[in-house]
C-alpha cells in the first residue's frame, strides 16, 4: 500500500511539474505587466468598438500564460482558446485566439524548440498540407511568426521559447471572412504576448 501511495504522490509531483519549468512565458514573472496599447492601436476604423484587447492570462488552471486577450470572448473548447460572444454578426463560426503553453513530451526537459514549434504548428502550411497560402514567415533564435491566408480564413500563428527553456508558448489565431480584416491586431496581441 505505501509503494502505491508513493508512487501516487511522485507521479502527483510530475504532473504538478509539467508546466512550470522556471521558464516565464511571455509577460510573467517579475516583467511589467503586458500593454494592450499596440493591438489595440492595430485595430482597423471599422472594427472600433467591436473588438478590444485588455491584459489577461489564457491556458489551463495549471498553466496560466499572462496574455493579451480579446475583451468579451468566451471560453473556448480547448484550454486557453477564446471564441467570439455569440448572438453577433460581427464574427463567423470558428474565429478563435488561443494561448497557451506545453512541454511536449517529457515535461522538464529542453528540446529541439525551432524543430518542434515547425513539426507542431508551422509545418501544415510551409509543406502544403494546408491550403492557405503563406504571406509572412519571420524566424528568430526564440520564436517564429506565420501569417497564412486562403479565400475565408487567415491564420496568425506564434511560438516563442526561452534558451535552455523547458516549455513552448504559442499563441494561435483564426480568423473566419471578414475578421480576416483584423490579422495586424491579432499579430501584435500575439507579440506582445510573446514579449516582442
């Protein structure tokens, strides 16, 4: 029975582990707190007063991101996903923003960042297993950020990541037909959350 129970408490303690890391995400730990200022100052004339940024944080209960969220929007189906309030015409079904964070494997362990962010979030439009065409795809030593298009839909896609740091960060966008209008916004809400 104590080898079941310390088996429970160490396996308790892994998953407690996974998530934190020591790494501090995009405006966490002891970093001033994250200014909505940029993403909103990107919002389109016509889209004042139906989409407004506010400082937040996103994720799961374990793993809260502090982030830059669209104010109003609704939990979504995945931890950290926000959706559109319903009831308005302003949005199409499966306009989404999610952040977020994850070890990817074995918590607690650096990895391949560039690699996995590419295998995990970038490769689907770059290999074309994805039709939307690819407009921006800017690299850097901690992070990457692609911007992709088809006719109705616009994907705003950053990964960000600490040297010798043990989890992913994203921040993932969809924006469904004319939503599509506000892809600078959503980009600069991601880098800020990012902490670019």
């Amino acid at each position: 029975m104590n080898k079941a129970i310390s088996r429970l408490a160490w396996l308790a303690l892994a998953v407690a582990a996974c998530g934190k890391g020591g790494d501090s995400g995009g405006g966490g730990g002891d970093k001033a707190p994250l200014d909505p200022a940029k993403a909103n100052a990107a919002i389109p004339a016509a889209w004042k007063g139906k989409l407004e940024f506010v400082a937040g944080e996103a994720g799961g209960k374990r793993d809260k991101v502090p982030a830059i969220m669209p104010k109003g929007w609704k939990e979504g189906f995945m931890p950290g996903s926000v959706a559109p309030p319903e009831g308005t015409q302003d949005w199409s079904h499966g306009t989404d923003y999610s952040v977020g964070s994850t070890c990817q494997g074995v918590c607690g362990t650096v990895k391949d960042w560039p690699a996995v962010a590419d295998d995990t979030y970038f490769k689907q439009f770059t290999s074309g297993q994805n039709s939307a065409k690819v407009v921006k795809d800017e690299k850097s030593p901690t992070g990457r950020t692609l911007v992709a298009s088809t006719d109705d839909t616009t994907y705003v896609y950053v990964a960000w990541w600490e040297k010798e740091g043990k989890l992913l960060y994203s921040c993932t966008v969809t924006l469904k037909d004319k939503a599509k209008e506000l892809a600078g916004a959503f980009e600069a809400a991601c880098l800020t959350t990012a902490g670019k």
